[in-house]
C-alpha cells in the first residue's frame, strides 16, 4: 500500500477514520466474544476455556487475549461501558488493568465498579495504574530477588519507590540521544557513583593538609590516615578479605591507650569485628 499521494489533510483524515473503525470493531469483536462464550462455543471447538480459543484458535498473543478476555467480560457486567469503548475513553489494556483490580480486590458492587472506571477514562496505562493503586489494599511488596540466566545474564526484581523511578527515568532521558539499554545504562551510573562513594567513606580523596606526625590518641581518626589504611589493606577485611560493611578497627584498642594511626589501624568487616570483641 502505497500512501505517498495523499495529501498531509487526507492523511490525517483517514488516520482519524480508520481509528473510529478500529473501535468500531474492536467493540464488535468483543460482542462476538461474549457470546461465543455466553454458549460455551469453544469447547465445541474443542478449546479447553475462551483463552485458549483466543490464542490457539484465533492466533492473538497471550496478553492480548487476556486484554481481550477482561474487556468482554467487563461489557457483559456493566454494558454502560459500551459507548465508551466506542469512543475510544476507555480502551482494551485499562480495561484489562481495571478487570484484573476487580478480581483481585473482589470488588463486586456495580456503583463501585462505575466510579472507578470513570476515573481511568481517557488516562495512559501508567495513569491507569496510578489510579487503581489507590484502590487496592496494602498488599505486600512482591520479594525481590536475581536469577542468573545464562554465565553473563541476570534478572533483577526490585521493588523502588516512585522517587527512584522518577530518578532513573530522568537519567534515561538526559541519556536518551546514546540508545542505551537499561543495564549500559546503569553500569554507566554505577561506575561513576562507585568512586564517589568510596572517596566519600574512605576518604580516598584526603589530602595532607595538617601534618598527620604525631598520632593523637583519640578515637577520631584523621581521614588522610583512613585513606592510606585503605590502600594498605587493598579495600579489604584484612582477615577473611571481604569489602561488605568495612569499618576502621584499632588493633590496640582505643580503650586501651590505642592510636589512630597507620599502625595501629586495619580494615576489619563488620563479621570480623564483632567476632573479635567477642
Ligand atoms: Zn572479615
């Protein structure tokens, strides 16, 4: 289909129409639906339930017949909806994202039902969303969790809070023009904020700015001796070799009349550490 004759008016035009038809259908397809299933056609077809009609007997996608499958079923409950399917407030995902809230929230009451939807008419998936949490009861996080796929491949589930997204979303746009993937993406951050952190707790960065010669005896340790005790002891525990929870560990203790100095600090992890006070 060649469209390159058509002027920029038409174009639009017939855009516009083909998007009403698409409703159109999309409304009809969903009529069809209701009452294959309404006489349980499927299983005459041999098709154990509607959703594996839908993906097996009319080729759709898993999600998209799910999409499909609560939008039908939300028509035959509340056939009010019907107009606004038709005129595009109220299309296949939020329908979908609104069926699945009233199955798990077990929201049975027509008027309730009603009110919801109104507040999902003419919103995005993301709006959507936003909107049916508040009606969903504290349901706990989901766990959180890495599966190794392959010897490189990872998957990480994490549970962020709306100002960690919002943070990592304005990160990909300023980065956006470099077509990253979210794990260049945050391998690029993370190699940048790793160095900053570490100054940042280990003084890495510390400079001889008062002379460090005679080392006081007191608990404070000055941080050009933090940066040097780090780069002796490598950024390790200095007896089991681990960087998790490191901390500054006088080996005279302090109590005692210990220094803070490079001789009389090591890294220790917080396992090592509690297990000498011990
Ligand atoms: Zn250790």
């Amino acid at each position: 289909m060649n469209l390159k004759h058509l002027t920029d008016k038409t174009l639009i035009l017939d855009t516009k129409h083909l998007v009403s038809r698409e409703r159109d259908i999309t409304l009809k397809l969903l009529h069809h639906l209701k009452e294959i299933e309404r006489r349980r056609l499927f299983s005459e077809l041999k098709y154990g339930s509607m959703f594996e009609y839908l993906v097996k007997g009319l080729g759709y996608s898993e999600p998209a017949a799910n999409r499909r499958l609560h939008a039908c079923r939300l028509l035959k409950d509340l056939p009010q909806i019907e107009e606004k399917i038709a005129n595009g407030s109220l299309n296949l995902t939020n329908l979908s994202l609104i069926g699945q809230l009233f199955k798990s929230e077990n929201i049975q009451d027509k008027k309730e039902k009603i009110g919801i939807l109104e507040k999902i008419e003419n919103t995005t998936k993301r709006e959507c969303e936003k909107e049916l949490l508040k009606h969903t009861q504290n349901t706990p996080p989901p766990k959180e969790n890495i599966r190794q796929l392959n010897t490189d491949l990872h998957v990480m589930k994490l549970n962020l809070k709306e100002e960690t997204v919002n943070l990592f979303n304005e990160i990909k746009s300023v980065l956006s023009h470099n077509r990253l993937s979210n794990d260049e993406m945050m391998n690029r951050i993370f190699k940048i904020a790793l160095p900053i952190i570490k100054n940042k707790k280990f003084k890495l960065n510390a400079k001889f700015t008062t002379p460090a010669a005679s080392p006081s005896i007191t608990r404070y340790v000055p941080n050009i001796i933090k940066k040097q005790v780090y780069e002796r002891d490598g950024g390790k525990c200095t007896k089991c070799n681990g960087s998790y929870k490191l901390e500054y560990d006088h080996i005279k203790p302090y109590a005692m009349g210990g220094e803070s100095s490079l001789k009389n600090l090591r890294l220790l992890c917080f396992s090592c550490n509690q297990r000498r006070l011990k």
